[in-house]
C-alpha cells in the first residue's frame, strides 16, 4: 500500500503545490496527488496545473492572507520546474 508521502512523491508536485491544489479543487491531498500524476504526463499538463496553481494563489491573496505566500511560493517553484510554460 502506498502512503501519502509516497503518492506526493510520485506526483510531480512538493507537498505545498499539492495542498494549494486540493483546496482549489475541494479535494483530499492525496486524490490530488494522483490528479497531478495523471495531468502532468499530457503535453498541456504543465498548463492546466499552472493555471490551478494560480487561481489559487489568487484566491488566496483574496481571501486567505495567511497562506497567500504559501501559495505564491508554491507557483513560482512549479514555473521554475517547468520552463516550457515561458515564464
């Protein structure tokens, strides 16, 4: 069986991206590690999770201040990681 560590692990985001994603989604970290995992293996991928991640970030400067770094934090590593994006 696998754990949770080991699903985030697997999914290709750190354990912060994976958090803004399951709030944004209203989802269980662990289901959004596996969305992840599933997304990111398609070409507009990197895209689509960006554009969670964002939205989120967004949110959350709206609405939750306390985690807006977080969340701002977790973008910028994702486009980092990501260069195709052109950011």
């Amino acid at each position: 069986m696998l754990s949770l560590v080991d699903c985030i692990a697997f999914s290709g985001l750190t354990p912060e991206q994976l958090d803004a994603v399951a709030c944004f989604k209203h989802i269980p970290t662990i289901v959004a590690a596996e969305w992840a995992e599933e997304v990111l293996d398609h070409p507009d991928g990197p895209a689509e999770v960006e554009a969670v991640l964002e939205a989120e970030a967004k949110l959350a400067c709206d609405h939750h201040l306390a985690i807006a770094a977080d969340c701002a934090h977790g973008l910028c590593e994702f486009r980092l990681a990501h260069p195709e994006l052109g950011h």
